[in-house]
C-alpha cells in the first residue's frame, strides 16, 4: 500500500514487488506481496482495484 501511496498512480505488481524490498530495505516473498494485492480488491472496503491483469492502484486515487 505505501508504494501505490508514493507511486500515485496504477502499477504493475512486480513493480510494486521489487520497491516494497528497496524500502525496507530486504526481500519480500512475492507471493505474500501478490496474494496481498489480490485479497484487497474485493470486499466491502476495497484498498485496491485492479486496473487489468497484473495492475493495481490505490482505491481512493480512482478518478471518479
């Protein structure tokens, strides 16, 4: 969420993967970092929406 927060704008997650690590400066399993992304798109309260395959961004950056 921080690196879509920085980003401001849709991102792949493999992105959004390799800058989550530089920030913390150690690695994260993509599979945690993917299935985060993927569990936070449905839901009553929603923090991502995904683009299209592989893209997401922060819900409440939508242009509505």
């Amino acid at each position: 969420m921080l690196v879509l927060e920085r980003v401001g704008e849709p991102m792949r997650a493999r992105e959004n993967h390799a800058a989550a690590c530089e920030i913390i400066g150690e690695p994260l399993a993509w599979k945690s970092v993917k299935a985060a992304l993927a569990r936070n798109v449905t839901g009553k309260h929603p923090r991502f929406y995904r683009v299209r395959h592989g893209v997401y961004e922060l819900v409440r950056d939508l242009k509505r």
